[in-house]
C-alpha cells in the first residue's frame, strides 16, 4: 500500500478514505459516500475495488457510471497508475460504439468507466456479458441526477445483476436515493457535515474592477500571480472564447474548455493544463466536476457562481488533499461577493508595476502513432533522446493513445525538437511530430 501512495505522490489516506475501504472490505453492505470535492472520493473506492476484482478473470467485474468523458479517461488513468494490472476501459461518446466493442474484445476489461448513455449502447447490443459484474459505483451521483442521467441510470440498473453491490459517491448530501438504484442496506460515510463545503486551507479575496468588462483586471492578477497553476471561471461558451482570445493575445500560455468543443480539443486542452504547459485554464462550470488535476493554486472567478453550489465545485478544484489554495472574486462596479460565502474575505490590490505573462516550463508534443501502432512510453523517450536531441530529464507526462501520443517537453527545446525529428521514423515507422497549440 505504501508504495502504492508513494507512486501517487499520496503520504497517507485520510478517515474518509480509510472509512471507506474498510466498508468495501469488510462488509457487505451497499455504501453512499458522502464527502466534499477535492477529498479524494476517486482513490477511496478503488483501492480497497482492485483487491475485490478476480485478476485471473477476464470478464468486467465492475462497472463506474460517471456523468462525464472527461472524468471516465481521468478514473481510468488512476487505475493504471494503481499498478494493479487489472485491465480496464473508457466507454463514453463521440467516437462510434463499434470502435469501442473490438477494443472491448481485445482487452478484455475487469473494470469498464462509461458514461450512462455510452454504457445503455454496449449493454442494449450485448457487445460483452453482465453475468461477471459484481459491483456497480456511481461516481458524482448528484451530478448524474443534475445532469438528467436519471432515465439512463435507470436502464442501466435494469439490466445488470439484482445482487451486485453499489457503491454511490457524491459531493452533496443527496436528500434521499431514488429507489431504481436498488440500495439494499447501506452504510452511510458522511463527511461532509464534519469538514465543511470550503476547506479552511483556501483563502478567500476580492480584487476590484473599475469597469464592467473585467479583462484587463484579470490579466493584471494573472500576471501578478506568475506562473502557478490558475483557473478562470465563466458562465458562458462565448465568455469563455473572448476571454480566451483576448489573454492569448496578451501573452499567456492558456488552455481553454467548454462544451461546445468536440472532443478531441478538450482533451488537448486539459492535457496541457495538467501537464504543465499551460498555467491558467479558462473555463465554464463544465471543468468544475470530475476533472482531478493537482497543485491548481488559484481558482478566479470572471463571473460570479450561479448558484452555491457551483461555487463550492469551483473551489473544490483547489487546495485538494492536505495543499493549500486561493480563491478571487473579480468584482466589477456594484458587484459583491454572493451572501452563501461565509468564510473570512480580505482585499487584493494589485500593484502599479506588473511583469509579462508567465511562461510555463512545459510544452506539449503531438507524435502520430500510439498504441496501435505498438508504440510504448520507453520508445516515445528513445526516439526523442536519439533522435530529438534531448535528455530524459528534458522530458515530462507521456500519454499514449490509440493512435497517437501527447508528449510534454520543456519549452525552451521545442525548436530543436522540431527540427531535428521532421520526417524521421520512430520503431521504423514514419511519423508527424508538432507542437500542440
């Protein structure tokens, strides 16, 4: 277990953890979860999971719902990192369902991510069998319901075994369980009554705007901020992009996210935010659940929360785990911070002189073949240390896809890179190589 943690970068597992784990091990009961963003619900239940599951058995034992691709792909890479050596998939949408079932044949998952509509395609088609499945989690629950996942969840639960176990994980305290979910006796893990919704290592400011339109005030406390990792809130798909555009233009290395964007640049963009090479992500509500991205020192809200809720989710994305973290208010004229934030605020003037935008270390290297193509991390690190002239230690977060790699780099050797791997092979195979933008 300790070097299980120790890979993590995780030095020990908190009460709700240990709580958790222990009712997963030791009983036999369905369990509801209940605990604040940012208090690592997704490790809770799948390390105690992972010594449930058969290794010798090749069908899928457990099944995670979660309302989003982008929390499927993050709960799945957990898994990997685990080292287990269970097999395990995504299943969500936007690629066609028969890509996903000859994968399903090839890997032979024990343990299957999927959103609900994604899973209702696989299961209504039979395209691998339920008789195996002993568990069944419903990662952010209350999310699935807000979300209108209540029907799909529904079908879901019909169509798997009466006697598996559920295990329900959620942020809020859910009023009551609708009875399709089909709980038998439960135990209770509640933690969120005892710790609060804002974790007291979170500190609370209010930066002024002298006009409306709060851009320039933004990327004053942007710059004043320097490189740490921030995120930019906004409730709106064009807020977003103006916003978006105006700071790229300014100078910083963003990353922008909302769901207007097809799938394969939102994977970019959070690609780049977690691995270093972008420091402020700007975003809707939409990269406020699910996304599990560490060190996130700054949260910045452009536009105020909608709801309470919304706000704690905000937060939530911040001081995770035992760090510490800061939350900004950018109000504009007649603008206040909302009543539901009870905890101590102070002012945060930004000076007269500021400094350039910050860049981040890292950039990020697309590489046109993955694992299709039977390309492993070890061959991504050879080919660019032989062939791209730089050293391991040049080299950050590798991510290798089916059919091509993300690959993060210091900034200060893209050029080289570039230049020196155009038109060269990796594994004898021709390929692209191009900076990610």
């Amino acid at each position: 277990m300790d070097k299980v943690l120790g890979r993590l970068g995780v030095e020990s597992l908190s009460q709700m953890q240990l709580d958790t784990s222990d009712a997963v091990l030791h009983t036999d009961r369905d369990i509801v979860v209940l605990s604040p963003t940012g208090s690592g619900k997704t490790l809770a239940y799948l390390l105690p999971l992972v010594e449930r599951i058969d290794p010798a058995q090749d069908g899928v034992q457990a099944i995670v719902l979660v309302p989003g691709r982008e929390l499927a792909l993050q709960s799945a890479g957990v898994l990997k990192d685990l080292g287990s050596g269970l097999r395990t998939m995504a299943l969500y949408g936007g690629r066609p369902t028969m890509d996903e079932h000859r994968r399903i044949r090839e890997v032979k998952p024990q343990i299957v991510f999927a959103t609900p509509g994604r899973l209702n395609d696989h299961l209504t088609k039979e395209n691998f069998p339920v008789n195996d499945v002993q568990w069944l989690v419903i990662d952010e629950f209350d999310k699935c319901l807000a979300m209108g996942f209540r029907d799909e969840m529904s079908e879901v639960i019909s169509k798997l075994p009466q006697d598996i176990r559920h295990i329900l994980l959620s942020a809020t305290d859910a009023e009551e369980i609708p009875q399709f979910v089909n709980l038998g006796k439960t135990k209770r893990i509640n933690y969120i009554d005892e710790t609060g919704q804002i974790s007291s290592r979170v500190n609370i400011y209010k930066v002024k705007s002298p006009d409306k339109d709060k851009l320039e005030t933004v990327s004053k406390l942007l710059r004043h901020i320097g490189e740490k990792s921030s995120v930019v809130f906004l409730n709106y798909r064009e807020s977003v992009e103006r916003a978006a555009d105006y700071l790229r233009q300014q100078g910083f290395a963003i990353s922008m996210f909302h769901g207007g964007l097809d799938q394969k640049m939102r994977e970019d963009a959070l690609y780049k935010f977690s691995n270093g090479s972008a420091n402020v992500l700007v975003c809707t509500d939409l990269a406020s659940r699910g996304l599990d991205i560490p060190d996130i020192e700054n949260i910045i809200h452009y536009h105020l929360p909608e709801t309470e809720d919304a706000y704690v989710h905000r937060v939530g994305r911040t001081a995770r785990w035992d760090k510490e973290g800061r939350t900004f208010f950018v109000l504009g004229p007649g603008e206040s911070i909302p009543s539901y934030v009870e905890e101590e605020q102070a002012d945060y003037p930004l000076p007269q002189q500021l400094p350039a935008p910050a860049q981040p270390r890292m950039t990020t290297l697309y590489i046109g073949k993955g694992k299709k193509d039977k390309i492993s991390k070890g061959d991504i690190v050879g080919f660019l240390c032989k062939k791209g002239g730089i050293t391991v230690d040049d080299i950050g977060k590798i991510d290798v896809k089916e059919r091509y790699s993300y690959v993060a780099i210091v900034r200060e050797k893209l050029n080289t890179v570039l230049a020196l791997t155009r038109g060269e092979k990796i594994k004898g195979i021709k390929t692209i190589v191009e900076s990610v933008k």
